[in-house]
C-alpha cells in the first residue's frame, strides 16, 4: 500500500466526508459540504473523488449520484486533475492486483469510466492487462491473437461511442504497450498480426520505445518490419506519415539500446535493411538522420545513408496541423 492510500484512510476529514457520502442522497448538498471542508483538509476534493469511487464500488445504486458530483467537482477544480489521477492509481491498482477474474477487473476499470475518470498512469493499466493477458499463459501466436482481440471487444464499454471515456485508438495503444513490453518472442508476433488485421497502427507514441527494445531483446525483424510496414501503408489514408514517423523511431532507439546492453546487432541491422530494401519502405528523413548518427560501425552506417527515404516535400513528411511535438 502506497503512503498516500493511508492518508486518505486515517485523516479525520476524509472518515467524516466519506459518512456524508454515503448518508446524502442530494449531491449538491453533498458537494457544498466537500467544499466547505477545504478549510481544514486543503486535499479533500481529490480525496472525495476517491471515495466517490469507492462508494459506487460498494453500493452500486448510488452511481448516478456518485457521477454528478466527481463531474461537477472535476468541471470546478481542472487543477485537481493530475492530484486525482495519482491517488486513483494508487487505490485501482491495488484493487485490480487482488482480483480475482477478468470480470472482476473489467469492472473495476468501467467503473472509473462511467465516473468519468481517465487512468493516466502506466502501473494500473499494465496491472489490469497482466490480469487479463497474462505474460505465462500457454499461448500460440493465434490464442494469444484471439485472446487480445476479446480483452478489447469486452473493453468496447470503456470507449467513447458507449458513453466511456477511451477512444479506439487509446484503447489498442495501452494493449500494445504492454503486450511488446513482455519482451516475449510469440507477444511481439501476435502483435504484429493484429496490426496487419486492423491495417493501422494506434497511439505509437506510447509504444514505439517498447517495439524497440522488443526488436533487440527478441531479434524478430520480420515482426517489427511487418508492423513498420502496416503504418506505411496507412499513410495514404491518414493523408500523413506521422504515425509512420513514431513507429520507425524505434529503429535508431533500439540501435541505441542495444549500445547500452552491449549488443552485437550487425546482422540483425543487416537483416532489417535488406527487408526494408525488399519492401520498398522508405524512411522518414528524421529517422534515417538518427539512425546514421547511431550506428557507430561505418560499413552499416553507410548501408543505412543508402536506404531510401522520402522527399522533404512528400505529404508523408509534413506533420498534421496542431499536433504536438
């Protein structure tokens, strides 16, 4: 149990709030009552919403109630945002790692949904798919496909269309995370599959370090050219190269990696050029400028300032408007 769970536990204000909770049936008296207590507990409005949550678990008829008030106090107080955030991973986490079945941890995250509260933390999700698919099972690469594929049809009730607050997109990214972050042979191919079968490849950014270090640790270059070649392809219905340019950074940082693990990678870098030669996959000139500055011995160094890249004036260069860098 983390230090902060046991304040929110033993501090007077927050025992005698969580009573009104459970007492008030009007959550605007309610919330009036949370507000005055900031004289004395200047923490009570992100612990009142983890109470809140605790309360819907226990008495889920008082949902509703529970919604309108964590809505209205988030709507407030936007500074409380991040303060809550680490508190509810904190409390789910531990309640995810003592449950005891997939449903049981599939409530527990559509109950943070439905709350309107978003898990921004790595720990809580990487708990709750360690639950769901778990690294020892005894999988082929088509059970563990199908098993990754049901674990998202059951978490369709946290995405937006069904009133959560997930898109597709967020939803695939956290699985692929962890799934590549096993560092496992028959994970990184079964991933590698399911990009294949949805033709795109969702929220790179979170996930390209782990396929990285996946390529190295597992030295599947087919897998990760399989994956480099899916956001490719879907450059052309984006109308931009942006995914395609997050996903092909993790070659020049598993490069890096596999320096710092002291890691003979010239045949497997070997092995990848040849592939992305076969394909005619072309590189980000971004990427490939990082990948030669990486690669220290200079036969390679030269065959990657060889290997086809876009040109500066390809749309599959320009990054969308707005986005953040």
């Amino acid at each position: 149990m983390s230090n902060k769970e046991p304040a929110i536990m033993v501090s007077p204000s927050v025992m005698v709030m969580k009573e009104r909770l459970k007492e008030e049936t009007d959550p605007f008296v309610v919330t009036d009552k949370i507000y005055a207590m900031k004289a004395v507990d200047s923490k009570i409005l992100e612990r009142s919403v983890i109470k809140l949550f605790d309360l819907c678990l226990e008495r889920p008829e008082k949902k509703e109630y529970c919604q309108q008030i964590v809505s209205g106090l988030l709507l407030e107080n936007p500074y409380m945002k991040r303060a809550t955030e680490s508190l509810l991973s904190q409390n789910l986490t531990r309640r995810i790692k003592e449950a005891k079945s997939d449903s049981d941890v599939l409530y527990l995250l559509k109950s943070t949904s439905d709350l309107g509260l978003k898990l921004t933390h790595l720990k809580e999700w990487q708990a709750a798919f360690h639950k769901l698919i778990p690294i020892d099972g005894d999988y082929t690469i088509s059970t563990l496909v199908d098993r990754a594929w049901y674990i998202r049809n059951c978490m369709d009730c946290l995405a937006v269309k069904e009133g959560g607050v997930y898109s597709t997109s967020a939803l695939w990214s956290q699985i692929t995370k962890y799934m590549l972050s096993t560092q496992s042979d028959v994970f990184i191919k079964a991933m590698a599959a399911i990009h294949k079968m949805k033709g795109a490849c969702y929220g790179p950014k979170r996930w390209y370090e782990d396929l990285g270090k996946c390529l190295i640790l597992t030295e599947d270059y087919k897998s990760f050219i399989d994956i480099l070649e899916v956001a490719f392809n879907n450059c052309n219905k984006r109308r931009d190269g942006e995914d395609y340019r997050q996903v092909s950074a993790a070659l020049p940082l598993a490069v890096n990696f596999a320096k710092s693990e002291r890691d003979n990678i010239d045949e497997l870098l070997d092995n990848i050029f040849d592939e992305l030669w076969r394909r005619n996959l072309l590189l980000h000139p971004q990427v490939k400028e990082e990948l030669i500055e990486n690669i220290t011995l200079p036969m390679l160094s030269e065959a990657a300032r060889n290997l086809p890249e876009f040109g500066w004036n390809d749309f599959r260069v320009q990054r969308p408007t707005g986005l953040k860098r």
